[in-house]
C-alpha cells in the first residue's frame, strides 16, 4: 500500500509540474508568447525528491503547499473559460489526488517515523 500510494504521489506531482509549464507557455498562456507564470512550476519541484524517496516529512508538508494549486485551480476554473477553465479542472484534480496520497502516505507510515 505505501508503494501503491508513492507512485500515485510522485505521478500526480511529476504530472502537474508538467501541467503547469505547458499551460502557461503553449496551451493558454495568460500573455501570447509564454508567461512567467510558468515559475509556478518551481516550488513544486522541491519537495519532488522526498516525494520519491519516500520521505514522510516531505509529504507532510507538501500537502499544505499542494492547498495553494488547488485554489489556484479552482479559481481560475470559475474565472476562466475556454481551455484555461478545462487546464485548470485538471490542476484541481491533480491537486486533489497528490493531497490524497500524501496526507495517505503520511498517516500510513505515522508509526515507523
């Protein structure tokens, strides 16, 4: 089951870094051309290692920072329309599921730390 919820983890965060680069330099950039908003990708970046590695601290407290793409997906899926609004559907997905697994993987291994 730890195994089970690593992979679901990693694969939902590995997917929405990439999520967040394609969105904002080629599928719907918020300026033609790209936007620096593709930096948002970064911070998800760090904790990527841990994540992999299995570390429960990592899952902890990149739980929280997962809070902030979630509500960032969610705010733009009502603000936005067109395919922001079905990217950002994605995100909150994506976000959701990673929040799942970690707080998962971290209540799981709560007694081996």
């Amino acid at each position: 089951m730890q195994f089970r919820l690593r992979v679901i983890a990693a694969s939902s965060l590995s997917a929405l870094i990439a999520l967040s680069v394609v969105w904002e330099l080629w599928l719907a950039p918020l300026k033609p051309g790209g936007s620096l908003m593709a930096l948002k990708a970064l911070p998800l970046a760090m904790p990527l290692g841990g994540i992999l590695k299995g570390r429960r601290y990592t899952y902890q407290w990149s739980s929280m920072l997962i809070l902030a793409y979630l509500a960032e997906g969610v705010t733009r899926a009502w603000a936005e329309g067109g395919a922001s609004r079905s990217l950002a559907v994605v995100e909150i997905v994506l976000s959701a599921v990673f929040f799942a697994a970690a707080v998962s993987y971290a209540r799981l291994t709560r007694g081996a730390a």
